[in-house]
C-alpha cells in the first residue's frame, strides 16, 4: 500500500505541476509592462531621429565670406541672410549661399589682329566680387561663365580697336577701357569688375626681327646726332679759343709748349715740333736788310720767304723758296 501511494505522488515526467491562477497573473502583468516600455523606448528614439533630421533642415550656416539667399516655396525673399546660424521653416524654406570673395579669372589667350594690320595673341586676367547676391543668383544662371565669355569678347574688341605701340607701351589705358567694358553688363548681374590686366603680347618672330631692326637703326640715329651735337659744341669752343689766341699771341705759344709736354709724356722716340709762322713773321720783322754791293745783271736780289694762307704751319716750316735766276758770266764761244 506504501508503494502504490508513493507511485502515485511522484511526478510524471514531461508534464509539470498544475500553477494556481494566483501566481500566473502577475507574471503576466510584468511582460506587458516590459512591452510597453520597449515601446516607448523605440518611440522616444524615433522622435529624437526625426527631430535631429528636422533640425539638421531648419539649421543652416553661413560662413563669414558668404551670403544667403533664402527661397520661400521657390519665391526670393528680400532679406538677405548674414553669417551665422540661418533657421529656416522645414519644407518650405531652401537656402543657396552666394561667395562673395573677389574671384581672379585668367582669361585664355585671344587671337586678333591689330588696328596697323599685325597679328598678335593676348591673354590677360580678370578680378570681381559679387555686391548684390540676390541679383547674382536669380538674375544670370552662371555669373562666372558669364563673366569669361563677356571679358573674352571685350579682349578681342580692345585688341581690334588698338595699335600695336599701344599695346606694348599703353596698357594702363587698355586696361582701363577693357574693365569699362566688362563692368556695363556686370553690375546689372550684382557683380562688379574690381580691375582688369593685360598679362602678354605675342608676337611673331617676323615683326620682333622687324622691331630690332628698327630699335638698332633708331640707336644708330641717336648715336650720330649725340656725335654731331658733340662736333658742334666742340667747334664753338675752339672758334672761342681762336679768339683769345687772336687778342693774346702769347697764348699760342703756351698751348704750343703743352702740346709738346703731352707728346714727351708718351716716351716717343721722335718728337715732332711744330715752328709757328708767327715766329717767322717776327724774325723777318727784326732782321735789317742786307746791303747793296752792286749793281747790275749780275746782282742777285735777296732771297725772301713768302708765306701763303692756305699753308699749314707744317708746310710753311718745310717751304723751301726757289732761288732767283742768275745770269752766268764768262767768255762767249766763237760763233
């Protein structure tokens, strides 16, 4: 009997013990509340996703060199805003930023021929800025390409209107006309040209042969005109100088006795020295004539030195007289 009724209180296996309501209702309750607090917890990261996303849309920033231009279910609005944080309303709201730094643009070379009929090539390069951002974003699609095409287009004008010296020489009033060119079109975009330079000018290798050629023929003019004006000046002095040795005789022999010291210098064998037809003139001056011992066919006048004008002093110095005919005397030969 004690074994039928401990058989019949040991437990069966696979089948477990009956569970009293009791005990079954709390256990319950506590999964329905881990349930809704997954729930919650899965709302609460939703939300702040899409709080994130919304902020990231509404919040906008504009750098210190920008602007921003804020359109409005595609309508502009007048307000322009500054840098910092832009809010925006979601949806709604779309913000394009507008660089407001100057922009350098070189321009490509341009091929032309000049107002004097030569071929040149010129590139040159821009500089703008935008000053109305509103205007530079709805009024043109692209201020920049607009900008190159239209400073390409004055190039070449500038280059058709303009002789080669001015292009080479003259650039500072090119530039000028060229950025008036540019800048008509330009502010009605909200953009100014700040300046425009003209960088280079090719030329072919026939005009730069050209261009030397006349560069050394205008130095050869200048050379002989300089060596002119030199001879002239020079010429004045001396006809000055000639004067005074004129008034004063004594300053030919003192320039006469320099010249002399100046060819010593040089330690010359053979010392030339000039005998001045003054000197000549004086001692003639001073020498008595010679008396008369007779006359007759036989009597030889006195030999005389004549000086000529048109002699140098060189000449005169070696002039060597012809002697007077003398007429022979002796016994005559029988006929």
């Amino acid at each position: 009997m004690k074994a039928l009724e401990g058989a019949a209180h040991a437990p069966v296996k696979g089948v477990q013990p009956a569970q009293s309501p009791g005990r079954a209702r709390p256990q319950r309750t506590m999964e329905v509340s881990t349930e809704r607090e997954m729930i919650v917890l899965y709302l609460l990261l939703a939300a702040t996703v899409v709080g994130l996303i919304g902020a990231s849309a509404c919040i906008r920033v504009v750098k210190q060199f920008e602007r921003g231009v804020v359109y409005r279910f595609g309508r502009v609005r007048p307000t322009v805003r500054q840098p910092g944080l832009a809010l925006l309303v979601p949806i709604a709201d779309r913000l394009q930023k507008v660089n407001m730094q100057i922009i350098t643009m070189p321009l490509p070379a341009q091929d032309g021929i000049t107002r004097d009929n030569v071929t040149v090539r010129v590139d040159a390069v821009v500089y703008f800025n935008v000053v109305d951002p509103v205007r530079a974003a709805v009024d043109v699609e692209d201020y920049v390409s607009a900008i190159g095409q239209v400073a390409q287009t004055s190039l070449r004008s500038i280059i058709g209107k303009s002789d080669l010296d001015d292009l080479l020489s003259n650039r500072e009033r090119l530039n000028q006309g060229m950025e008036l060119m540019i800048d008509s079109p330009a502010l009605d975009w909200g953009v100014h040209v700040e300046r425009v330079e003209i960088k280079d000018v090719a030329l072919p290798e026939t005009m730069k042969r050209s261009m030397s050629r006349q560069a050394e023929a205008e130095r050869e003019r200048r050379a002989r005109i300089i060596t002119a004006d030199g001879e002239l000046q020079a010429s004045e002095k001396l006809g000055q100088a000639a004067e005074v040795m004129t008034e004063h005789p004594s300053a030919l022999q003192l320039r006469l006795l320099q010249t002399v010291v100046e060819v010593a210098a040089e330690k010359n064998s053979t010392l030339v020295l000039p005998f001045p037809v003054e000197l000549l003139r004086f001692l003639e001056r001073s020498t008595p004539p010679e008396p008369t011992t007779g006359t007759g066919a036989d009597h030889t006048p006195p030999t005389r030195f004549t000086a000529t004008p048109a002699m140098t002093p060189g000449q005169q110095a070696l002039h060597v007289p012809e002697p007077a005919a003398v007429k022979a005397v002796g016994p005559r030969m029988p006929s």
